[in-house]
C-alpha cells in the first residue's frame, strides 16, 4: 500500500488554492492543514476541500508534528522566512517563485538545505508541461543542433489601468521588480532548461508606465480585480516597480536571446511565447496553446505536432496523462511538479542530488539574474552573471 504523505499549505489565495486543488489529484497526499493570516479566508478554502485543521499563524502550522512537508504559497517578502523555518523543521518544502527576495537570502537556503538534507522545489511549474519536456529531448539528442537563437515574450494585461493594483506593485510585498521577477523568471528558467545551458550576461530596459497606481483599501485577491469592479475606497500610491521590460541575453555555448516582460499589454492574458532557432532546426511553443509544438525546418515542409503521448518521446510522454485530442494545460503542469517531488521524498532522494523538478538551486540563479537584470537597467551596461 502506499504511503501516505501528509502535507500542510501556507498561504489561502490564489496560488495557495491552486496548490491544493492539484494536490487531490496526486496519490497518497493527504492536505492535514491550512494557514493564513486572514483565517476567515482560509476556513472558507478548508471547508471546500474538507481540511482538518487551519492555522492563522504559519509557525503552528509547522509545529504540527504530524506534517511531513509544506507548500509555501504565501506573498514573496515571506518566503524567506518560511522556507527557512520549515527547513529547520525538517519538513520538505515546495515554495512558490521567487525562492527569496535577495541573492544572499536565496544563497543560504541552499546551503541549508542540502545541510539539513531536506528536499526543496521551486515551483517554475512551465517546465513541467508535455510539450517543452519535447523541446527538451530534441535539443539533448542534438535535433535542434547548435542553439544560434532564442527569442521569446511573456505578455498579460491584468494591470493595464493605473487603478489596476495588486500586492505585488509594493517592493515591501513583492521585492524591487515585478514583471521579471514575477513572469520573466518563468522564461529565464525554462530558457535553461530547455537548452541546458545558464545565461551567462543580460542587458535590460525596464519601464515603469504607472508612476503611480489607485490602491484600494480592501484585499484583491491575484487576477480577481477585473471580475469583482473597481473599488471606490481607493488610496494613491507611488509606484516603482517595472511595468514591462526587454531583456537581451547571453547563453553559454555562445547563443544569444532577447525576452520581452509587460503586464500592461492589452488582450494578451497570459502570453508565454518562446521559440529556439538552432542548426538544424526550430521550434516554438506557446503557452495559451499547449498542445501543439512547430517545428520548423530549412529543407522541408514545417511541422506541428499536437500532444499525444504516442508520439512523444517516452520522457516526455510520462508528462502526459490523457491520450491525444485530450487537452492537458496550466494544473497538470502543478500536478507533474507534484508527482516528482514526492516521488523523490518517497524514494528517500538526497537533496543535494539532481532531481527532475525545479530546485532551490534553480531558484537561487533566478535570484541572480533578476539582480543582475537589475543592475544593467539601472547601469545601462551588460552585466555578467556568476558561472
């Protein structure tokens, strides 16, 4: 019979409900408890999906002996701190993106972790998608050929208006950037993972459209403003973290890349684009369509291969669980992340040994380029990254 591992989520809105509802689809996770400083809310989602037990306080949520591992889906400026006390706790522990808000803070997780041997994810969830785990098979058995190119864009809209707020346009929340921090990490991970290979220098022009912003009084939940009218209650605040962004780029091996970042473009929702140009070949997959990739060749008739775990590659097959002309998208990319993460805590894995999810380490050089991205917005020069 299989184990069953009991888990505890830290953090009632939207990430934290997305968390939980993908959960239940996972074998052998039983969701014992739920924290959030708003208990009302919390109770709320609790009740929905029949969790024992809920927490205003994050830190009793840890001290529950019976709780094996911790979902951290809390606003970024608490991510740090929690993820640092469940590791002390010995709970494994899968924190929403950023890992931290700092460099220094990302860096001692890590070592921490692998001191304490706790398993640890970051959730860069787009990498766990059937149709770039394709991309990926094809660039490590060198169909794609060298990478010359990649070029991308990750769009939304949903802080297009100036009385369009959410906690994220506050550093004290959200950390100095927003849009690259908060979409752009999304590419910059899966640009890596994808080629294997880390960026290795970036230059950056951030704008920040909205110098200032309506804020109102009451919570908005994340995505929600749009479908619940605007408050008249509402405080006017400075705005300075980035509306959108350009990022030009480095990798490795000698390719080069450009990304674009904007939540104030109008009628793209949640536009994830990347296309990789290499030798031999190209491809291209976008996220609001994700069962279909393009292939794209010099010498013969371009190419679409919809999902269908017949015709992927057996790795990439594992990552889908419905047959061909059965749509799998956003919540089965949390699912995969899900299934591998307590697959490994079921086998034990080291957490210092390479895993097939994203990891704190992953999370750290995140960290790295976004402070990096930063300094070349501010510097108006390229800035090199750690090797």
């Amino acid at each position: 019979m299989m184990e069953i591992i009991h888990v505890g989520i830290i953090g009632a809105g939207f990430m934290g409900s997305s968390h939980l509802e993908n959960l239940r689809r996972v074998p052998g996770i039983k969701v014992l408890a739920l924290a959030d400083s708003n208990k009302a809310s919390a109770q709320k989602l609790a009740d929905m999906f029949n969790i024992p037990r809920v927490y205003s306080d994050w830190k009793e949520l840890l001290h529950n002996p019976d709780i094996q591992a911790v979902h951290n889906c809390t606003p970024n400026y608490l991510h740090f701190e929690i993820n640092k006390a469940a590791i002390l706790a010995g709970k494994a522990i899968i924190s929403e993106k950023p890992l931290t808000n700092s460099v220094a803070e990302a860096e001692e997780l890590v070592c921490l972790a692998e001191e304490k041997n706790v398993l640890n994810a970051v959730n860069f969830s787009y990498r766990n998608y059937p149709m770039p785990q394709q991309i990926k098979e094809l660039i490590d058995e060198k169909k794609v050929g060298d990478i010359y190119l990649v070029h991308g864009h990750y769009l939304q809209d949903w802080l297009l208006y100036p009385n369009d707020y959410n906690w994220r346009v506050e550093p004290e929340w959200g950390g100095e950037s927003r849009a690259v921090a908060d979409i752009g990490s999304h590419g910059f991970d899966l640009i890596q993972f994808l080629t294997g290979q880390n960026m290795t220098a970036v230059f950056a022009d951030l704008q920040t459209i909205h110098k200032t912003r309506l804020k109102p009084q009451e919570e908005v939940e994340t995505f929600k403003g749009k479908e619940t009218g605007k408050s008249s209650d509402v405080k006017e605040i400075a705005v300075k973290t980035e509306d959108a962004g350009i990022i030009l780029f480095k990798l490795e091996k000698g390719g080069m890349g450009v990304f674009t970042v904007s939540q104030v473009s109008a009628g793209h929702k949640n536009c994830f684009d990347l296309e990789i140009n290499g030798s031999r070949m190209s491809v291209s997959w976008n996220q609001e369509n994700p069962n279909q990739l393009w292939l794209g060749y010099r010498d013969k008739a371009n190419e679409v291969l919809v999902k269908d775990p017949a015709l992927l590659t057996k790795e990439s097959a594992a990552y889908s669980h419905y047959p061909g002309g059965h749509p799998e998208g956003y919540p089965d990319a949390f699912k995969n992340l899900f299934l591998n993460f307590y697959s490994a805590y079921r086998n034990k894995k080291p957490a210092d040994t390479e895993q097939n999810f994203s990891t704190f380490k992953d999370g750290l050089q995140e960290n790295r380029i976004v402070d990096a991205i930063l300094q070349s917005h501010r510097e108006k020069t390229w800035i090199n990254l750690e090797s």
